[in-house]
C-alpha cells in the first residue's frame, strides 16, 4: 500500500519535501492509532484471518521482519520479499490467525497439517506490543486449531532469540541445525503434543 505518492520524474525538491511532511503526518497517525491500541490489549481477539486480511497482515510482516534482516545485514530474507499475491495465494494451503487489538492486527501466526505434524510458521507481533504474552497466545490458537496433529514444528533464525523465547516457553525444542546462508542459520524447533 501506497501512503504518499510524490508526483515527478525526476520529483523536485518541494515536491519531496512536501512528501516528507505528509508521510510524518501518516506516520503520526499511525502512532496515535498503536499508541490508543496498546491500551486495550486486555480486548485482545485471536480469530481466523480471511484473504481480505493479507494486506494488513502483509505490512504488519514486514515491520517484524525489518528487525531480523537487520540482525543478519540481509534484506533478502523471505518474509521481507513476499508479495501480496503470494500471500493471498497461501490462505488456499494455510491456516491464518490474527490477534486483533481495537480493530487492528496486531500479529499474526499460519499453520499447515503435513500428515500428523502442523508446521507452524511466522509467529508475528508487532514490536509496540511485545512482552503482553500475545505471541504465546497466538501459538496456543493455532496448536489448538490442529487437534489430530501429533507434533508441532517450527523454524527460524539463529540469532532471533525473541522469536524463540514464546516456542521454548510452549515446549518446543531444537532438533536440527542448517546453514542458509553464508551469514545465516536456520534452528528447526519441534514438539510432541502432550
């Protein structure tokens, strides 16, 4: 999604510059609407997302996934290239669930049943309600959306240390190491179910 479109090719400076003090005002608004969300996270919604929903979702990954590409000096990181259309081509094999904080997504997890494991991907919070526990209930959610799955499984960066901490708190353990990337590592996570 589009929020200011500076007009020009090449843009000239008062147009960039009139394009900047739009954005800080987007920008502002956007806080003000997080800000007023964060207030009522004990209204927290954990509900199945809709196709309708991959826009917001969409941004909202990106967000999340800005700070991990930072970690690894990596831009190219899956999450980060995925487009619009592909998403919305996902919700055809995946789960979606959303936390919903005053009509907001505030983060996201999907899911797919492989036999008798459910391969839990992207567990997503957005970095102004981290620590509120929406993660873990989000992995809850969507363990319980698999009732005949045996195991659970799951994977992510080395270095995303928060992204692991809701996974080893539910029980989930490493089991296998693999190098990606020069510069990455990928930690395979599993779970059997109790």
């Amino acid at each position: 999604p589009v929020d200011v479109y500076v007009p020009g090719c090449a843009a000239r400076p008062e147009s960039i510059i009139a394009g900047v003090l739009q954005a800080a005002a987007v920008l502002e608004k956007k806080r003000a609407l997080m800000r007023a969300a964060h207030g009522e996270v004990d209204a927290l919604a954990i509900e199945r997302a809709v196709a309708a929903d991959a826009p917001e979702i969409l941004a909202l990954q990106k967000i999340v996934y800005q700070n991990e590409a930072e970690m690894y000096d990596d831009a190219s990181l899956t999450p980060l290239r995925q487009t619009l259309a592909e998403m919305r081509a996902d919700f055809a094999h995946r789960v979606f669930l959303k936390a919903v904080v005053g009509g907001t997504i505030v983060g996201s997890v999907r899911g797919r049943l492989e036999g008798d494991t459910a391969a839990v991907g992207w567990l997503i919070v957005h970095p102004y309600f981290w620590n509120r526990g929406i993660g873990l209930k989000l992995l809850a959610a969507i363990e319980e959306h698999f009732p005949s799955a045996r195991r659970f499984e799951t994977f992510m960066g080395e270095k995303a240390r928060y992204t692991m901490a809701p996974f080893q708190s539910m029980g989930y353990t490493p089991f296998r190491q693999v190098r990606v990337t020069e510069h990455r590592e990928r930690v395979y996570f599993e779970k059997a179910r109790s």
